[in-house]
C-alpha cells in the first residue's frame, strides 16, 4: 500500500478519478456577487479561513458597492470593518489602492487578464486565477493554496516548495480541463481528511497509492520531516 502510480500524470489522474467521486459538488466556498466581490474576498482569504472572510464580507459588501467606495474609505474605517481578518491594516491598504487603480486603469472593472490583476496592490498569480477563473471563466492555470501545496507534495505530484513552482510543475501533469477542479478537489479532501498536522490515512480513498501514507511511510513528504 501507499504506492504512487509511475508516472506522475497517471498519478494525477487516478487522484483525481477518486476525488471527483469522492467530492463531486465542490466548489469555490468564498460567498460573493460579483467580480469585484470575488477580488476582494480573496485578498482577504490569504492565511485566513474563507468561514472567517465570508462572515466579514457579508457585512462589508453591505456597506460598499464598487470600486469607488473602496477608494474613497477611510483607511482605519475600512480596516476596522475587516479586523478580525489576518493582517487586516495591509489588506484595507491594498483593497483601497487596488481599487483606485481599478478605477483609473481600468474604468471601474476588474481586469481579465493575468497581468492587468497582479499589476494591482495586494494581488498575486494565486489571487488572480482565482478570479480569472471564477469571475471571467478563463482558466489559464492552477491555483496553488496550502492545500494544494501540501496534498501535491505528499502525493509524489510535485517535488517543488513554493507555489508559483508548484504551479509550473503541475500544469503539464494534470489534465487542462481539470485545472479549476484539481484546486477544489484538493481544498476539500485537504479540510476532510489530509489536514496538516494529522491527516486521517485510515479514511482516505488515495492511501493505497500516496506515498506519504502513515500506515506505510515513515516520511510526510510535504514537510520532509517524520511522522
């Protein structure tokens, strides 16, 4: 048991024939009407759990309604309307700055390109394809969370650390039209059972061919460090 398939894409694809069956109506669970919404809950998401951002977001996205609201707050208003979010000073600076910029860049739209969106404050590839994705319906690549870099790794799916080489990595491997769905299938199976610090190998579908199965290794591969 726990014995990864030979080569990496055929390891990715029997992975992903699991998940699907084993998740198959997970999606996106960041709560939002549009795609300035989408933005701005994900930059408020970064090391910070989507349960917390979406109760944060249920009342700002009652008190602002587009670009120009953000803009125009008040920095220790709108970070106070945010402060039980992770490093909510720097994520009210970004939100103002970005959404200035949406203004005066890009008439009071969110981009749809890869460039445009990480050319805003606060915004990296990860944020921008999720947007990309779920706001424009253009899947250019993978988005790599916590979940994503842990599960790849301990799967034997990527040797890499960082998540932009993690994306690189993965893009050749896995299935194209799976990109937006491998993100979703592994945030869910990560939260249900392959959490970080003790992942349930007794209840996961991928043990027989994960090699950093307890039951069977003495290694987490996502860390590199013992069980």
């Amino acid at each position: 048991m726990g014995t990864p398939l030979e080569s990496r894409e055929a390891q990715a694809e029997e992975v992903l024939d699991r998940l699907y069956e084993e998740y198959p109506d997970t999606t996106i669970s960041l709560s939002y009407s549009n795609r300035l919404e989408l933005l701005i809950a994900v930059m408020l998401s970064a090391q910070c759990t989507d349960e917390r951002v979406n109760k944060v977001t249920a009342e700002l996205f009652e008190k602002y309604d587009d670009a120009a609201d953000y803009a125009a707050a008040d920095q220790a208003e709108l970070a106070d309307d945010i402060s039980s979010i992770t490093y909510y000073n720097n994520k009210a600076k970004y939100i103002r700055s970005a959404c200035a910029d949406i203004i005066e860049k890009h008439d009071g739209e969110v981009p749809d390109t890869m460039s445009a969106l990480t050319d805003l404050a606060g915004v990296g590839r990860k944020t921008a394809n999720v947007v990309l994705q779920h706001g424009h319906d253009i899947v250019e690549g993978i988005v790599v969370d916590t979940h994503v870099q842990r599960l790849s790794r301990r799967l034997g799916l990527t040797e890499e650390e960082y998540p932009e080489r993690i994306e690189e990595d993965l893009m050749p491997v896995v299935p194209e039209p799976d990109w937006q769905q491998f993100t979703h299938l592994f945030i869910s199976h990560g939260r249900a059972v392959c959490d970080a610090r003790n992942p349930d190998c007794d209840a996961c579908v991928l043990e027989d061919v994960c090699p950093s199965s307890k039951l069977d290794h003495d290694v987490d591969l996502a860390s590199g460090e013992a069980w």
